[in-house]
C-alpha cells in the first residue's frame, strides 16, 4: 500500500493485482479539484463510489468531446468511467473521501490529465461552485497538456 500526501488531501493507493489498483482519495478541502486524467494505452476503466462529503464529477468522452457531469453524495450509486473518458472531481465539502478501483494495467507513459478550464462545460460548472483561486489543485493537473 501506497500513500501520497499533498496540500489538497491524501491518496491511498492498494494494488490488487496487475491490472486493478484500489484507490482511497482524502480531500481536506473543500473545491479542490483532481483531474482531468486519463490513459490511452492501455485504457483503463474506473468505478468510483462517493464514502463521505459531496463532490461534482466529471466525465469528458475524448473521441466525441461529450461531457457529463454528476453531483456524487455517500448515498449515490457507483459511477463507472469507460476506456476512453477522462475523469475528473470538484469536492464541494471538506473531508471529502472518495473511493475507486482502475481496471487496466497502469501505463505511466499515457497516463495523462486535460485542464480543467480547457473544457468550457468543466470549466463553466466548477466556476458556480467557486473561484478559480478557491480551487486547490496540483501544478502538475493546472497545467496538463492542452487538446
């Protein structure tokens, strides 16, 4: 087991085997922000399930450039992200912990993240939730490879 500790929470990671990592996401804060992430080869699937606090997901479809997005609470169904998708969250409470397992054998060479304000419907609904200084996030995801 793995633990990766920033400024905006903590991340646990368990790999199950080697194809499915177990992640637990902690965020201390509330709006901060994880994501755009995605991989390409080989894709992953994500199954994610909200355990404490409120968050806004979102899912942005790379080939179509379709976005969805959905307000998560501990009493939600699980969300399942395709191969394919990007996958990103807006914690709208502190101590927000999400849990979530990846299927597919990480690739750190196209394992990737888009900026969250490339994408005008992302960036347009985290925008009512906050301000962009509000937002906690990583340089590495504030400054992810534009499309």
């Amino acid at each position: 087991m793995r633990v990766i500790r920033d400024d905006r929470g903590e991340v646990i990671i368990q790999e199950a085997d080697l194809i499915t990592q177990m992640f637990i996401s902690r965020s201390y804060n509330a709006f901060t922000f994880r994501g755009m992430h995605y991989q390409t080869d080989p894709g992953q699937v994500k199954t994610i399930k909200v355990v404490q606090g409120l968050l806004i997901d979102f899912l942005y479809n790379l080939k179509t450039k379709e976005v969805q997005v959905y307000e998560l609470h501990c009493k939600s169904e699980l969300l399942n992200v395709p191969k394919g998708w990007a996958h990103g969250f807006l914690t709208l409470e502190p101590y927000t912990i999400m849990a979530y397992t990846m299927l597919g054998t990480y690739n750190p060479e196209t394992y990737t993240s888009i900026p969250w304000y490339s994408i005008p419907e992302v960036q347009q609904e985290v925008l009512k939730h906050c301000t962009a200084e509000q937002i906690t996030i990583s340089s590495k995801d504030n400054q992810a490879t534009l499309l």
